[in-house]
C-alpha cells in the first residue's frame, strides 16, 4: 500500500514479486510526482499483478496528515479504499476456529 508513494525506480525488477497494491496519491504532489505511482501501476498493470489506484485532484503530499496539506475528502475517501482493499486481500484466521 503506497499513500503518496510510488515507484523508485529500481524497484522495477522486483514488481514480480510485489503482493497486491494499492496506491493513493494526489496529483498536485510537489514532493512525489504523481508519475512514479502510475509508472508503477503500469508496471504491475503489465506483469498481471493484483493493484488498485486512485489519483486525488488538486491534492497535496500528505493529505491525510493534520495540518497545511490535509484534505478532508482524499483522507475519507483514502480511509475507505484502504479498508476495503485489506479487507479484500488480507484475511486473517479466527483463533480458535
């Protein structure tokens, strides 16, 4: 999961081996370009891997963090995707099932 993150790019030759990913950035990052998470959608995109991705509008680095940069409707929205997205792909066992 990559909030405001992305691909460095060496990480290229590993994208075989990545779990599923979901990646939620802003595309008025100034810390972060927006490209480096859609470059690493592609490439995921490519080897058949499992990832899901939203791009906020107008949204800053570390919009789901309190101060200058928080955005109220990225961080929801954010929240939401984040959940459901570990609810769909992280399962844990019932102990003592």
């Amino acid at each position: 999961m990559a909030y405001y993150g992305g691909a460095l790019p060496s990480l290229g030759v590993y994208v075989h081996n990545l779990p599923p990913v979901l990646l939620l950035h802003g595309d008025a990052d100034s810390l972060m370009p927006v490209s480096r998470s859609q470059v690493l959608y592609k490439a995921l995109v490519r080897h058949g891997k499992t990832v899901e991705m939203a791009i906020y509008p107008g949204v800053e680095h570390g919009f789901n963090v309190t101060g200058a940069r928080y955005d109220l409707q990225a961080d929801a929205d954010a929240q939401k995707r984040t959940l459901m997205f570990l609810d769909k792909y992280l399962k844990f066992s019932e102990v003592g099932k």
